[in-house]
C-alpha cells in the first residue's frame, strides 16, 4: 500500500466526513471515545482470565459477581436478580477411538454435548450408521448402533449463521430421533464452518419416554476422517468414554445495571448480552463481547454525559446456553412488575466488526428503526434489516415490542463458536468496540426519537 | 444462538435470496464455486509455505516460476516480463537497547525500516530527541541525535487506512528531515494500529545531497516503553545494530496470464495483485491475498465457463513495495504496445471481509460501477466510492481509465501489515474468497456492460 492511494484515500475518507449536523456529530463523539479507549477489551481480557462462564458453575457466578464490582464502581445502580439454573460438568476426560478388528486405533477429537448422559465408565462401543440427512432416517436400522450423523455447515451460505441453523438440528434433536430408533449413542459432526481439530459443543436435548443416550460432537476434521474409514469399512466400531454428570440446580444471578432516565425513567431501554459460556473456552466471542458490547455502551453514554429520557438497562442474562433460565426469569418478572420495555437491544453474534441490525418488530417501527441508516454508514453498518433479534431479549415477547439484534460479520464466528477457540486472542479490539459504539449510538438514537415505541 | 433467533434469521436470509434475475442467479454461482473449494486460501497455502516474497530476493522470483507452473497447468496463457529490481538485504541481527548511565538496560524489538543503510558494524549510540510532529522539527535541536518519531495511527478513524496515511510520512520521509537537521539515526514507532512488540517495516527513502542514516522502526509496544523512559529521563540513549546491505539490482519477473476474450480480444479487463512482500513475516495478507483474489478470480471466470467478450488479463506485479518497478516497467510496456486496458482492477487491501470498491475513474464511470450495488449488496458489498484504486495499477495512467481497487474491512490489516505477524494464520479462509468471489463478479458485470469504458 503506497502513498498515492492513501493519499486518494484520505481524500475520499475527508469528503465523507466533512458535512455533519449534531446528531452526526454526538455520534462521531460516541465512536472516537470507544475506539481511544476500547475499553470493552480491556473487560472481556479480563473476562476471559477468570476462565469459562458455563452455567451453574461456581466460576460464571464469581464472575458475574466480580463484574458487579467493576459496574458498580462505575456509579450504575445495579442489583442481582436471582436464577435457578441447570448444573451439568462435563468429565476430565473425553476420549473416542475407531475400533479396527477388536483393538483402538485412530484416536478422535470429541466433546460431550452439553446436557448429555454420560458412557458407562468403562466407555461404549458399538457400529456406525453414518446419517447424512434427518430425511433419510427412516430407512436406516440404527437398532444398537452408535448414529453418527455427518450433516456440514453449508458452505456456500454467505450467512454462516444461516448455515448453522440449518445444520444445527442434527445437535439438539439428534439423539431424540436416534433414541427414537434404537440407537445407543450419538456423534455429530461438529457445526463449524471450518475443517480443524477442535470439537464444539452446545446444548441437546432428549425427549420423555425415550432412552436417554451418550451424544458427543466429532471435531468437523475427524468427522471426516470417520466419514472415509466408515465407507473402506463399515464394520468399523467406535469406543467412546465421557464421564459428565448431571446435578441439581443451582442459584446463580442475573446482573441489572440502570442509568436512570430523565424524564421518562419508567420507560427502559435494554442493552444485553448472556454472561455465561460453554466450557471449553472462555466464551470471548460468544458471549463475552455480547456482555461487553452492553457494558461499554452504557459506560459510554455515562462518560460521554449524554442525556436520556428514558432509563438505560444493562442486563447481563445467565443461562442463555442451558435453557435461557435468567431470560425467562426475567421477563417473567417484568411481566409481574409491569416493567415497561420500550426497546430491547441484544448482542450475541460475537465481537466482529458491526455490519447491521436486525430488527424484531411491527413493520412501522422496522422502518423506523431503517432511517438511522444515514448515521451508521460512515462506521460500516449498512444491513438493517427485518428479522430475529436475540434469544434473550426474545422472551419479552416479541409481537407489539421493538426488539433489536446487533449483526456483526460472521465468517470466523462459527470457527470458534462453543470450541476451546472461543478465547481472548479470536476477538480484535478495533472490531469489538465498534460493536460497543453502534449500540451506543443506537440507544442515543432511539432515546432522542419522540415516536411511540411500544406504546401498545 | 439459539434456535429461535436462527429460525428468523432463516425466514430472512431466504427471503432476501427469493427474486432473483438471471444476471444475480450468475453472480450467485460464482460465490457458491468459490465458498465450496475455497481453492485461493489452498494458493496461499501454499505460496505462504514458500517463504517471504522481498523483492530482489531467490525467494521471490521462485515463488513466482511455482505460481506460473501452476497458472498453466490450469490452462491460461502466461508469459514473464522481466523487470530490474532493487535488492536490499536485511541483516542476521537486529538489535535496539536503551542505555543508562553507559550500560545496556532494556531490550528493545526493532527492524530496520526497508532501504536503510547498515549502522556501524558495533552498533551507534546517541542521546534522542522525541518528536510527536513533523510541525514541531525546526524547533527541536538534532544535531548528533537520534531521531524517534513517535506518532502513533489515530486510533479514531474509522478507516485504518486513513489513520495509516496521516502517520506514514515518519516511516519515508523521517529520515530525509532528520538528516538535514544532523540526526545521525532514526527510530519511529511502528504503524500499527494496536501495542505489541511486533515492529513493522516498509519503505523508506533518502534525498540526494543529505546523508544517509540508519533507520529503523521499534514496536509500538516499546515506543511507548521508550517514550515514558526519556520523560523520566531525557539523558538517557539508545543503542542500535542493524546490518542491511544494498545490492546491485537484481532481474525479476511480472507474470502475466490471460483469458481470451471472444469478442473483442484486444480489449484488457486487468486484475492484479503485488507478488513481493516484506521479509519479516510471509505477506500472506499484503499482498499474497491480492495476489490470490485476482488468480482465483480467473480460475472461477474459467471453471465456470462463463462467456467474456473482453481479455481477462491476470498480473502478478513484482516489487511494489519498494519501487513499483514492475507496475511501471508494465505501464511502460503498454504504453509502447499501445495495449487497450479497458479496465483494470487491484486488490491490496488484505484478505479481509470485502466491503466495497474504490473507484478511480470519470463520474460517469464512478456512476455506472456504483449501479452494480444492488447485485453485490446480498454478499456484503456495499461501499462504493470515487477514490484511489492500487498503487500498480495507477501506473497506468488514471485521467480516462477505469481503475478499481477491492475495498476489505480494514480493521485487523495494520496489526499484521509489514510485520512478522503478516502469515497464513492470520488469514480466515471465507473472508479470502468473498473477495475473490467479488472481483470475478465485477469482471462479468463489465464485461457483459455495452458501455465503452476508456474509450479516449
């Protein structure tokens, strides 16, 4: 890269930014504090040093309760709202093999899927039925058979979150429909849209009534590898041994933070991301930037002493994982409490550069939503769009509320996505915090605008 | 992520992909080819595992007869231009402490910036004058002194290119200023956009009639360490040992291969990427990225057997970053042959999520590019922008040409850029093909344009 084009570059560059009003400029103020400070970063590195955040641990619950310090040292009124969540530990070891004429031979990457019984301790070993569609099960004798379903992530999907939903059944139903059929374990392909050696897990399920049975996740590069030893011979066995344990439930907390409105501190506007993680990283990207991505926003706001009507609401949501426990405990509570959520903002798509939202809610309010598009453009938000906007912030209720998704580029998400790669090293400070700015920039946005959100 | 939000999405993304004509429906087999081989990250690969690409080195020109090998076993017609140039070789060590009180005290991580001359072979010692602008050096006594221009990247703007520009003069004219003002060395703190103890190199240059002076560029992590050192202690001096030499110019190559066209043969649709990169680590991103998009760009045009009136030309620039020798021993060739490029495309912004195109031509022409938005839009491409295009081909003259350079997000390129950093592992495999998806895409949308680009 040489001088000529930077210096046609910075041209271009200036000319974009030289015409600004107020609002443009109040938000041009947003983005240059978060990018001088990045301070978000410095949260989830120390975030991720206190390790994974998986629900019902001691771990997602002392952190939690740290981060309540570090907020309340920063003058937010915050308080703990109490969750029951699920307790599921994964074991020390995790371990697979292809069984070849009765003896171990390759080894194979493998992680418990979260929720999963565990193997007899001494391990289980059966045959293989490889499935590579939920179409074709019908015609498959799974009876005693370990199913192994080898369904990719779609490549050519430009949306890899597009490509995960339609991969992602063969995780949370596949051992139902397996069981259903008389299968006594399960392995799936890992969802991610890379060939690597790292497994990821993520949440199963089974169904009442049917037998409850081992299911794990293949790394995507042993999946393969399977895949081509299963079809040279499809007697092969595979031995797998996972010592997770299921215990009772456990308190742990939501943490709620507000900046009390000015004229309307009665209506809340609600930022959020999910404090708690898988276990195999530490949840840097999901969700770790989500909760950051929440908290630099308010942070920012307050610093930068910009006036709100209404009340901004942080919440960090435990248990968006396992059950979204803390989702439904409080909107169950704000139902109770005839809470009135104006708008509701989630970030859960990981620390990537911001490149849209996705909004959830009455085609008015999308279009309204639509026409602050001018303001985010210079920072490369550009997709606004209708469509989902988080898990969480979902059970408000979803028909006559404004309920906004932060869209950050997904192509390394699904990479590190619930694997021992969702660490502080995958997530780029620069990209993070712009993900922090565009929420801020969003409430001030929405806070500013007199239309009647959610007035119903 | 769970399955509601993904459902949604689902309904969205599918929507979004519903209507479709049959100019789109191209488009889409050509990103859909290139997400499934994903063949230009497989080049890269392997051209990485080959070794830094500097200019003037064995290593470069090799690298280049492998590529060519390659290029004609895929059945394009290529051929060799030879270009003279420069070849400057690092030394075995590069070493940099601060001196207190006549005694090496800390280590600090240096590179001579790229053209400097060696320091004496035990090293140069001398006291430093701190500079943070090129507005303050009348003012400040140099004589004898190293100068250490400590200007960081504005963190601030959005685009990192733009910040890179506003602080690069210190890298190519640092020296110059400092030695007219009896400077006897340089040390300016990296261009990168975040603090680590990576330094980063690049070109630099000299004036006639001033002499030459080491330079080198610490990390930005010990800039930073420096900076604080002297503001303890301004007496404090640095010691630096660097052993570059210049060479006599060397012989390399440009490759060049085509797809010819059908209709109008003689017509030139270039796309291109620099071959050369720094030596500190192995330009996977700058530019072997670039170099990648524009072969795999013709690999998809031809495996899909799509039609083109005009000649693809692919070019492999040898030396941009230390001369443009090949961009402009390619310029002058054509000027001579009076070849027709109609077009010419450059992608040497990185490996990156593509986001836009920068645009170096007539309005008219800006314009009619600008209308193909709406068919890149669903791929994430949607910045398209008057401005500069590459530094090679702008050798070609841009006064009535169509000159177009492939625009990544930029916010993870000055971490990498220059610096040992710049490998494999820090290019994600999706993100790479968008970009090469993009610029075959752009070629079928011009060539299939009745519009008589660079008709003069």
């Amino acid at each position: 890269m040489k001088k000529l084009f930077i210096s046609l570059f910075m041209l271009l560059s200036m000319a974009g930014q030289a015409q600004m009003d107020s609002t443009s400029e109040t938000i041009r103020s947003i983005y240059n504090l978060a990018l001088s400070e990045q301070q978000g970063y410095k949260w989830l590195e120390e975030l991720c040093s206190m390790g994974p955040r998986l629900s019902g641990s001691d771990q997602a619950t002392a952190s939690l309760l740290h981060f309540k310090e570090i907020i309340d040292s920063l003058g937010f009124e915050s308080s703990l709202q109490a969750v029951t969540v699920p307790k599921w530990v994964r074991g020390p070891q995790e371990k697979a093999w292809i069984i070849r004429d009765g003896k171990k031979s390759e080894e194979l990457a493998i992680t418990a899927l979260g929720g999963s019984v565990a193997t007899p301790e001494k391990g289980m070993e059966a045959s293989l039925v490889e499935i590579s569609s939920f179409d074709e099960l019908d015609k498959l004798d799974l009876k005693g058979k370990i199913a192994f379903y080898n369904i990719p992530m779609e490549p050519t999907y430009i949306s890899t979150g597009f490509a995960y939903g339609n991969a992602v059944k063969q995780r949370w139903a596949g051992a139902i429909e397996a069981s259903k059929r008389g299968a006594v374990g399960v392995v799936i392909r890992s969802l991610s849209s890379s060939v690597n050696k790292y497994p990821h897990t993520g949440s199963m399920s089974y169904e009442a009534g049917t037998e409850k049975i081992p299911a794990a996740a293949l790394s995507t590069y042993h999946a393969e590898l399977l895949s081509r030893a299963l079809k040279q011979n499809p007697t092969l066995k595979l031995k797998m041994n996972m010592a997770c344990v299921w215990y009772d439930s456990v308190e742990s907390y939501n943490l709620i933070a507000d900046l009390i409105g000015s004229e309307r501190p009665e209506e809340l506007i609600l930022v959020s991301g999910h404090f708690d993680s898988w276990d195999l990283g530490t949840g840097a990207h999901d969700d770790g930037a989500g909760a950051m991505h929440a908290l630099e926003s308010l942070y920012l706001y307050k610093k930068l002493g910009l006036q709100h009507k209404r009340t901004l609401r942080l919440v960090f949501y435990m248990n968006e994982e396992f059950g979204l426990s803390g989702a439904k405990a409080y909107a169950k509570m704000s139902k109770k409490n005839s809470l009135k959520h104006v708008i509701a903002i989630e970030s859960d798509g990981g620390g990537f550069t911001p490149k849209g939202l996705s909004i959830q809610s009455t085609k008015e309010m999308v279009e309204r939503v639509k026409s602050y598009r001018d303001y985010f453009e210079p920072y490369g938000i550009y997709q606004f769009a209708s469509g989902g906007s988080g898990a969480d912030i979902s059970q408000l209720g979803s028909d006559d509320k404004l309920l906004i998704g932060l869209r950050p580029d997904n192509h390394r998400y699904f990479e590190v996505h619930h694997s021992a790669l969702d660490n502080i090293d995958a997530v780029n400070a620069r990209e993070l915090t712009m993900g922090s700015a565009t929420l801020t920039a969003l409430m001030y946005l929405l806070d500013r605008d007199d239309v009647c959100f959610n007035c119903n």
